[in-house]
C-alpha cells in the first residue's frame, strides 16, 4: 500500500475530506461518490467491530478510498468514470471486508487512483503491474482489474527465471489475497462482473495455475507456499471439475458450465506440474483424467480450418488459436503422444492457410443506387466461408466489411451516389485472423443513376382513374390529380401508388381539365391529360 501518511485519517477525518470532495463534482456524480462513500465507510466500521480488520488497517484503507475521491474531483471525465467504476466496485463488496478481500479491493483502487492520476485512458489492452508484481489488467469502463491468472502466469515467470527476491514478493503478496474458503480451500477472487458472472467468482484454470505457481514458489523461497498450493488445488478438485460424457472438465469460470480447450489444457499441464511439485498423487490422477477427457474431445474443436475456442463452436480469435497450438505443442512433448502435435501442426497450418471463400447468388444485377428509395439500392452477395474471416465488398468506389464466421452468410453493400453508372465488377475478398488473403470473382452489374421520367398512361372511365406505368429506377409513382377550371387550379394528392393501379376520384364540384402528374422517386415527373372531369 502507498502513502503512510493517510493511515492517519481517522473516520470523521475522512469523513470531512470526502464530503468537501464531492460537493466539487457534477451532482450526478457527486451522489454517487457520496453514496459509495458511505458504504466503505460503513463497511469498513463493521469490519473492525466484527474484528475481521483491525483500526489501523481500516483507517489505511478509509485513506486509500479518501486519494480516490480527490483524483475522481481533478482528472478528464473519461478517467474519472474508470477510477469511480471501481470505487462503485469496492462499495458494493463492503459487507465482505476481511483481510484478504480488504486487500485485493483496496489495493486494486489504490493502484486505479494513482494510475489515472497521471495516465491518459489506454487504447488497448494492458496489464499494470503494481511494486510487488500483481497484475491489474484494464477492461474499458471498468478500470484496472485485479486480475488473478495474470498475477499467477508472473509468478510462474519469475520462478522459471529463478529470480528468488521476485517470487518471493510476488507470492507473499497473493498468498495474502487468498480467501479462505470450506474444508481448508482458498480463492483467488475476480472482482468484476462477466458474462453474468457476479464478483467475487473464481475460474478453474486460475485456481489450477496458482497451485503451480505457488508450489514453484514454495521449493524456491518458502515451503509454506506449498500449503496454500494444496489449498488452491482443493478448490479445483471439489468444485471446479464438471462432469461430461466424455469425462471431466475444468470450469474455466465457476458460475457456468462453458467448456473450453486452452483452459482444460492450461489446467492438465498446471495440475501435472503442481502434482509432481507438491507430490500429490490425486492431483496427478486429475490431471490424467482431463487429458484423456481432452484427447476424447479434441477432434469436436477443429472447424476443419480453424480452431474452436468452446464446444459451442465459437471460432477462436487469433490470440486464442495460438495460445492453443503452444500447449498442444507442449502436451505433445511432455507426453510423446502425437496426437497432440498432430493437432497443433493442423492448427498451425490453419494459420497460414488462407481461407476458402465460395460466392453464391448476387441480387439485382441491375443497381440503381440514386435515388435511394429503397429499390435496388443495395446489392446482396450469398457467400459461404471456411472460417472466421473478415469479408469485403466492393463495388467501384464504395465497400463494405463485415466479420463473418465460418459457414453461409449474406453481404450487404449500399453505394449510394459514390457507384459510377455502367457495367461495374464488383469484388469480393476475405482476409482471416492471420491476415491470409482469397479473392473471389464476381458477376458484372449494371449501375444506372434514375434520371428519366416515368413513362405512364392513364385514362378516365367516369370517375375511376386508372394508371400503368414503367420506370426502371422506381418500384412506385408518386400521383396528383390537377384540376384547372373557372381560372382556378386546385392540386389533389393522390399519395404513393404502383406502377400499376386504380382507384376511384373524388373532384371538388365543377367542370374541370383533369390532368394526371406522376413522379418517381427521382423527382421526374410526367403529365397526362385526362380530358374533361
């Protein structure tokens, strides 16, 4: 934690500075930092009176809530909404303050307040690592997240390189932020909601690389590292295995039952590492189990030219596909089976294989782009894909892109006044997430621009008026009745018609000399007299 000088501010201390604070922002905002306020502030008393924090460590954490609320009142309104999202975040928690909880909450708006004190909003995604080596990853809108797996694939860094004063400080500083849970478990808690996930959850794969880590960490700097290794393998044994028909599967988030191959590989390879570590022979039998589950399944996440990121046939983004191929390509070496680098050499394939892009029908072959009255305004492409891939097309100066997974799909483009009148080819290409490229023969079509005027007859029977008309560019008239007698002239509308119609009139009394005006959608018009109404 930063700043011993906050540890000072007693709670109506802290309660003077926050009110001055907020009464400086917008009043919406002002609320809403007084009402998240009150909260801490209340869960933080409860906390002590329960004897789940002492006052010391509560009143350092009132401080921490205390600079949040001065850089919420003096930095851009973007950055604002990140920091007060998180203040928002560790209000709501404040009936479950303890010591780890209390830890990885405050800690985690400590590190947002001082980072968008002096950072601009990032523009991508980043990790943010803290003076002991936690990782907080930014999701936009939400802040800088505490972020568990991240936090663990460091230590597990830090132990591969054998650099002992940085396992040593990373892991003391998780183990801390480890809540304990039933029959001698702990949790690594996310504090965000996710995909209807409500915080604090867990995730199997975390759980599975935390007792990795930490068993690397106990052999290296301290062997009580290795207790709470067990501890987070517990939680994985007990509650985060599901059953399949195939077997079990790692949970890669306890509230739903997804199942995801990099997670239950993530998960084997961590479990084999932890059981040879920690010299569990259960955790070995897991990990087993879910690498003949794995095998079982393997063929259902290969879309025949990319990878499937779940078996609900979601294609992987390229970082997932990759992320893929390193741990089949490790299982295979730790292994010697070759079904897993048979695996991960097809998925390395996929990867420079470009994808297949297959045209089906064009409508209309006929374009008229001006006027845009909704009629053959937008020519539509039938296209069927190989796998995910982002679609383009074009036609003269215009295009349009679409991301499109594998399988049939219909592309849409309007071009509007930029289409140049004649026979145009339009084109079509398709560039995967490795950036392969295929290109696709298209049809000609013929772009005309609505600049003639309808060509209608009409005739009077009485007083039903009956119309045909053509025009190529329009799909309706647009029809008045004008009425010229007694030197007056009077304008009926007759509205929106067909090409084709009737309809009976209904003329003002008098003698008058009908004639019938109809316009397309272009604004030309023609004029035919009607004769004597």
């Amino acid at each position: 934690m930063r700043s011993a000088s906050r540890k000072l501010l007693g709670f109506f201390a802290f309660a003077v500075v926050s009110a001055a604070l907020v009464g400086a922002s917008s009043p919406a905002q002002a609320t809403t930092v007084r009402t998240d306020w009150k909260a801490i502030a209340g869960g933080l008393q409860k906390a002590v009176k329960a004897g789940r924090l002492d006052a010391a460590t509560a009143a350092e954490y009132r401080g921490n809530a205390t600079h949040a609320l001065t850089v919420i009142d003096r930095i851009p309104a973007g950055r604002a909404r990140e920091l007060q999202y998180v203040l928002h975040e560790v209000a709501v928690q404040s009936a479950r303050y303890d010591g780890p909880r209390a830890l990885s909450l405050f800690s985690m708006l400590e590190e947002n307040a001082s980072y968008f004190a002096t950072h601009p909003l990032p523009t991508t995604r980043i990790d943010v690592t803290d003076d002991e080596g936690v990782v907080y990853r930014w999701f936009p809108g939400e802040g800088l997240q505490f972020h568990p797996l991240a936090s663990f694939g460091a230590l597990n860094a830090a132990a591969a390189a054998n650099d002992v004063e940085r396992v040593e400080t990373l892991a003391a500083a998780l183990v801390a932020r480890g809540e304990p849970a039933p029959l001698g478990t702990v949790r690594f808690e996310y504090w965000f909601p996710f995909e209807g996930g409500k915080p604090p959850w867990v995730s199997g794969m975390a759980q599975a690389v935390a007792a990795q880590a930490l068993a690397r960490a106990g052999n290296i700097v301290d062997p009580t590292y290795l207790d709470t290794a067990r501890a987070s393998y517990g939680l994985v044994s007990r509650w985060l295995v599901q059953q399949l028909p195939s077997g079990p599967w790692i949970k890669l988030y306890a509230f739903n039952r997804d199942v995801v191959l990099n997670a239950q590989l993530q998960t084997i390879l961590s479990l084999d590492d932890y059981a040879e570590t920690a010299t569990d022979p259960d955790a070995q039998a897991l990990a087993d189990r879910l690498q003949a589950t794995a095998e079982a399944l393997l063929p259902r996440f290969d879309s025949g030219s990319w990878s499937y990121y779940s078996l609900a046939r979601d294609e992987s983004t390229l970082g997932y596909h990759t992320f893929v191929v390193s741990l089949l390509q490790k299982l295979g070496q730790r292994t010697g089976d070759t079904t897993w680098t048979d695996m991960a050499q097809r998925f390395t394939d996929d990867l420079e294989n470009p994808p297949e892009l297959t045209p089906g029908k064009i409508t209309p072959l006929t374009l008229v782009p001006v006027p845009a009255d909704g009629y053959r305004d937008t020519i539509v492409v039938r296209v069927s894909l190989s796998k995910v891939s982002r679609v383009t097309l074009s036609l003269g100066g215009a295009s349009h892109t679409a991301t499109l997974a594998h399988g049939s799909h219909v592309i849409a483009l309007t071009p509007g006044p930029r289409a140049v009148a004649g026979s145009v080819t339009p084109t079509l290409r398709a560039v995967d997430l490795a950036g392969n490229a295929t290109d696709a023969q298209l049809p000609p079509v013929t772009v005309m621009w609505d600049t003639e005027a309808p060509v209608v007859d009409a005739t009077l029977e009485g007083l039903r008026l009956h119309w045909t008309g053509t025009d190529a560019g329009t799909p309706w008239l647009r029809l008045t009745l004008e009425l010229r007698g007694s030197g007056a002239v009077r304008r009926i509308e007759l509205g929106k018609r067909g090409l084709n119609g009737s309809l009976t009139l209904k003329p003002p009394p008098g003698s008058w000399d009908a004639a019938l005006v109809a316009a397309n959608s272009a604004g030309k018009t023609t004029r035919i007299a009607l004769g004597t109404l």
